[in-house]
C-alpha cells in the first residue's frame, strides 16, 4: 500500500535522495579544494612555477628575458654575474 503516493511519489522521493547525494558531494569537494589552499578560481602553484619550484637561477634568468622583462644588455650583465658566482663556489 502506497498511502496514496504512487509511482510518481516514490520517484520523488529517490530524485530528492539523488539531489542530497549530489549536494553533499559538492560540498565535500568545495571543502577538499579550500583544505588544500587552492581556492576557488586559482590555478594553482603551477602558474607561478612553470617548470617547478626547483628552478635553477640561470632558468630564471633566461624565462623573464623570454618573457621580455629584461632587455639583452642586462640579461648578458646578470648572465656573467651568475657565471662568476658560480666559479667562485667551491
């Protein structure tokens, strides 16, 4: 006996449990991303990162010339700067 729900009641009834499920999904993967310093809209340590926290000075060097933040003459003057620190490790 149905107590007057029917066939279409109890298809309600699973459609709303299906929208809860969903909803709780959501809210645990919003929850997750937030948790993990993501945010929202960002895209993440490997926008800033490009090739990886790891980059060697001379990477750095070369991508801000690519990318045209310094002109030739400086590139060249901070390039024999890195060359001469590095022969002056031990």
């Amino acid at each position: 006996m149905m107590w007057g729900f029917g066939c279409g009641g109890m298809l309600w009834m699973w459609l709303g449990a299906v929208l809860w499920l969903i909803l709780l999904a959501a809210l645990a993967w919003a929850l997750f991303r937030l948790a993990r310093g993501k945010g929202w809209f960002s895209e993440g340590p490997s926008r800033l990162y490009p090739s990886g926290p790891n980059r060697s000075p001379l990477q750095i060097l070369q991508e801000r010339y690519a990318r045209g933040e310094i002109d030739a003459a400086t590139f060249d003057a901070m390039l024999a700067r890195l060359r001469s620190s590095e022969e002056s490790r031990p």
